[in-house]
C-alpha cells in the first residue's frame, strides 16, 4: 500500500509539474518571443512650452515644433528596428505645457533619461545666426564625440554634401542636456531657420523624413559599432 501510495504521489508530482509548466511555462515561451528591445535611446525635442527656440525666418515656425515633428520621426524609425524609445517630452500635455519655468523643465529631462537608463541620448534643435548664408546639419558633443561623430557623418551624407558639397565636423558643444548625465549624448542642429534656403526645405515633410533618416542611420552605427 505504501509503494502504491508513493507511485501515485510520484505520478501527482509528475502532472503537477506538466500542470505548472503549460499554465506558467507557455506564457513565459509567449513572451520571450517579444523581449524587452536590446536598446533603449532617449530622444529630447529641444525647447517646448513657452520656450519656442528659434523661429523660422519666412515662415515663422517655431523651433519647438519643428524638434517635435523630427522626433516624432526619428522615433518612428527607430522602433521600427526594434530600438526601445523615450522622450524627454511630448506634444501632448506633459512638460510642454505644465513647466514653465525651464530650469525646472531642464531637470525634468535629467531625471527622465536617468529613469530611461539609455544606451545613448539625441538632443534634435533647429539653428540660427546673424547671417542668412549660414546653413547646414551639424551635431555637437561633450564628454565623448564617438556618437555626434556617427550622427555627423551619416547628415554629411545625406544633407550637407548634396545641399552645400561641403561636410561639416561635429563640435564640442557647452550644452545642458550633453552634459546632465554620463550616458552618452549628442545634439543635432538639423539645420538654419535663420536661412531661407535650409527654412525652405526643413518645412517640407520630404527633408524632415531624410532628416530623421540621417539621425536613424548615425545612432544604429553607433549602437552596432
Ligand atoms: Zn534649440
């Protein structure tokens, strides 16, 4: 009776086990088919709420949009390749309309990529200055030029080469945003409001896409390096 009794716990045991594993085992199976992404990016849209940034000198966007728009953009891109994607802000009505004070906006962000623990942040802002002739996409660095390096080149590319023949260097840059945290970080300036020609094409949802396209391209180098 005893070696009955343990046989039929052993066999208990054993659909205990198959029990365990088709309720708990198959959704686990399920869900490592969609992993959390291997990436994870911070993209800051510059300025927001009752900071505009520059203003477009013919058309008179504002940086603000212009930065969301791309955002938006390069997000799209990027989760599409499986890269994992938070913002330091939105259009909706997050920092954008509640901060207005921009030291408490600026830390904010600092506590929002810190919460992202990214594999790199991208800061996307619109340029200006004093002479319209100025022009072109160019990003910036502070502690290490590796990732604005892989922005700059693909933007070189795809922007400054067939719009000016010319490439520009990425640069050091006293930024708040490159400097808040030790994750690696880069700004890009996609190009001048204060010039008609670049206002002319960052209008256009065909420039923004290549735009986008470019930062894409040189933060995928970057991760895969
Ligand atoms: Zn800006």
């Amino acid at each position: 009776m005893i070696v009955i009794k343990f046989k039929k716990a052993v066999v208990a045991l054993i659909l205990s086990v198959i029990f365990v594993f088709l309720v708990v085992g198959v959704p686990a199976i399920v869900s490592a088919s969609s992993p959390a992404p291997e990436f994870v990016v911070v993209l800051d849209a510059g300025h927001g709420g009752i900071d505009g940034g520059v203003v477009g000198v013919n058309s008179g966007i504002c940086e603000r949009e212009l930065n969301m728009i791309i955002t938006y953009k390069v997000k799209a891109l990027l989760e599409k390749r499986g890269i994992g994607v938070a913002l330091t802000r939105d259009s909706g009505t997050g920092v954008e309309t509640t901060i207005t004070k921009k030291q408490e906006d600026m830390r904010q962000r600092k506590e929002k990529i810190i919460k992202a623990a990214p594999d790199l942040v991208v800061s996307i802002h619109q340029n200006k200055f004093s002479s319209p002739n100025r022009r072109g996409a160019q990003a910036f660095f502070w502690a290490d030029k590796t990732l604005a390096d892989s922005l700059q080149a693909a933007l070189n590319e795809k922007i400054n080469m067939p719009n000016q023949r010319r490439e520009y260097s990425a640069l050091k840059g006293d930024y708040y945003i490159l400097q808040c945290t030790d994750y690696p970080s880069a700004l890009v300036e996609c190009g001048f409001l204060s010039s008609p020609l670049d206002e002319a094409l960052l209008i256009t949802d065909e420039y923004q896409n290549k735009i986008a396209e470019c930062i894409c391209t040189g933060i995928i180098n970057y991760l895969m390096a």
